[in-house]
C-alpha cells in the first residue's frame, strides 16, 4: 500500500513537471500570449518597418498590456503599468484607453485596500501602489479632466505606504523599473503632480515636503536624474531654473551620433540596485559602445520636450528621425534587457515611451 502510495507521489510530481514545462516552453514562444493575441518574442534581429506605423505601435500596446493583465493577474511596472501611467495621455491622437485595464486597476486598489498595511509595504507593493495611484490620476487628466475618488483613494493609500526618508519601496533587483527607492519615489511624484488638482490642495503636507526633500537630495545614476527632470516638469518650484537646466544638459550629453540614447550609458553595471546585473551588463558584446534603444530615446526626447527643449531644436530632429527609422515589424522599437535575454520586456516601455515623444513633436495627427 505505501509503495503504491509512492507511486502515485511521483507520477503526481512528473505530471506537474511536465505542465510546468509546458507552460514555460509556450511563454519561451511568446512575449506576451493569452487566448487569440499572440505577440512574438522580442528580438535585435527583427526587420525594420520601411515606414513608421502608430498603428502597429498601439496595436502591440493595447495586446501586450491585455494578455498580461488576463494571463498574469497582477500589476507589473513594465507591463501594464506602464500602460497605465502612458496611454491615457495619448487619447487626442490613439483614441480612449481600455477600461478593461482601468477596471482590473480599480480591482486592484480594492485588494491592497484589504491588504494587511505592514505586508503593503514590503517588497515591491509601494511601487505598485505608485504605479496605480499614476495610471488613475493620468486617466482622470486626460480623459475626465476632473479627480475620480478612486484617485483619490490611491493617493491616499500610497502616502500609507510611504518610508520614513520620503521614499517609496521598491525591490533591488530588476532594473530599471524594479531596482531603486528613487525610481519608485519619481513614480509616486508623478501621480500627485498630475491628480487634477491634488497637489494644489495638499502640497504642504509634511509627507509631500519629505518626499520632495528626499529627491532633492541627490538621484544614484543619470537614469534617475532624467526621473527628476520628468518630475520636476510637473511640479513647479521642485527645481531651481539652474539645476533643470544643468539636468536638460546631461541628458543631451548623453545623445549618441546616431541621434538615439542608450540606456546603458546613464548608469554603471553595478549602480543598477545592487549591482546583481553588473556581470551580465559587463560580458555584453556591445558593453564599450552600448547602441541607441527604444526605450531610452523615446523617454529622453519625451522628457527634453516637457522640459521646453524645442521640437525643431537639431538634436530632437534626429532623435525623431532615428524612432522613425527604427520601429520594427511587429510595431516595438527594440531595446535588450538589462536582466536576462528572455522576455525583453523593456520593449513595452520602449513601444510607449516613444509614442509619447513622438507625439510631443506633432507627429502623430489628432483621431
């Protein structure tokens, strides 16, 4: 009987192997899969579109965000929370975003309401909660134009989760969304400066002066510095003229001949959390001469455009012309990991950021 009972133990063990397996080996064929969307893995090898598509963009958008919110259930900052935080703004020229998306935030918000305080703040919940609170208060700034109480409502809860230094938590590991306090603070900073309303009528608040002290006080890498620079277009007085302007500064230095900017050369290997990527960073073929990418140029040109940096200024011209010549097939901009070679997820970020850049230049014509 116990030999049989063995038995059984081990076929139960080798059939949840196999459908592990199995599971793993149909995401490994997919970026982002759930029912009819099927989304390729991302890669440098793609072929180039022969023409900029904000169709094809915005379809990879839409599908990317949907099968991850029906597949993973749950709120990631590279995924469905950067959809969040970003498409909204893009409603005069892509149309409305999807209230499905809203709806599962709204859901969420619920469930972290419930959610035991001292467990909500650990791990990576602040910078969801960051990530939320942005996504409700982004939709009621370009579509209601008024502060939802559900907005209000997530602003509330992540002042809850706030640390004692002003900052948000954030795990150490997974770069750049997942890998810093500071990235999670520019997050929550951003979701208070664009509550319609909100800052105006808490601004003095002990927890909104910490946490402006806190990112006063001096960003870890240049990616947190462009963080900063985003924030501080947002929150009037953050900055004095001379400090954005040096920031603006460091931003355009950063440009590389091609027009582009490459995320790896706004942070050392091991200045990204706690150094864990740095190994893989260093052994890269292109470690010495990091390539323009998706991501960091959507943002960068985005951020210089907030900032007052003309769009016919010559150094934003080729970066418009370097996204416009660089989109891929399947609508991404690529951009490598700075995790693993896998998902490439940062290609979401890569898809968004440059849509709203190239939208703050007059490219993409009102729907």
């Amino acid at each position: 009987m116990e030999r049989k009972r063995h038995v059984g133990v081990w076929i139960l063990v080798l059939t949840l192997g196999t459908v592990i397996a199995q599971d793993q080996d149909l995401h490994l064929k997919h970026q982002y899969h759930s029912g009819e969307i099927s989304i390729p893995p991302a890669s440098e090898s793609e072929p180039f579109l022969r023409k900029f598509s904000p169709t094809l963009a915005v379809a990879y958008m839409e599908e990317g965000a949907t099968a991850w919110t029906r597949e993973r259930k749950c709120l990631s900052c590279h995924t469905n929370g950067t959809y969040l935080v970003a498409r909204p703004s893009l409603t005069r020229s892509l149309g409305r975003p999807s209230e499905e998306i809203r709806n599962f935030a709204v859901q969420q918000l619920k469930e972290f309401r419930s959610t035991d305080l001292e467990k909500l703040r650990s791990g990576i919940r602040p910078t969801q909660v960051a990530y939320l609170a942005q996504g409700l208060a982004e939709w009621d700034a370009h579509i209601t134009g008024k502060l939802s109480p559900e907005t209000e409502d997530a602003l509330g809860l992540m002042l809850e989760v706030q640390g004692e230094s002003g900052d948000w938590g954030n795990t150490d590991a997974w770069p750049p969304f997942e890998s810093s306090n500071y990235q999670s603070t520019t997050v929550a900073a951003l979701a208070m400066a664009t509550a319609p309303g909100w800052l105006a009528a808490r601004g003095q608040d002990g927890a909104v002066e910490k946490m402006k002290r806190y990112l006063q006080t001096g960003a870890p890498h240049d990616y947190g510095r462009l963080l900063l620079l985003w924030v501080s277009t947002r929150w009037p007085g953050l900055l004095e003229g001379e400090v954005k302007q040096a920031l603006v500064e460091n931003v355009l230095g950063h440009q590389r001949k091609d027009g582009g900017w490459s995320i790896r050369s706004f942070a050392a290997p091991e200045e990204w959390g706690r150094g864990n990527r740095a190994e893989k960073l260093r052994s890269e073929d292109q470690f010495q001469d990091p390539p323009s990418d998706g991501h960091q140029t959507g943002l960068c040109l985005l951020v210089l455009r907030q900032a007052g940096v003309p769009a016919a200024d010559p150094r934003l011209q080729r970066a418009v012309k370097w996204l416009l010549s660089h989109q891929r097939e399947s609508g991404r901009w690529w951009t490598r990991s700075l995790n693993t070679d896998k998902f490439h997820f940062i290609t979401y970020s890569g898809t968004c950021y440059p849509l709203l850049a190239l939208d703050t230049c007059g490219l993409l014509a009102p729907r």
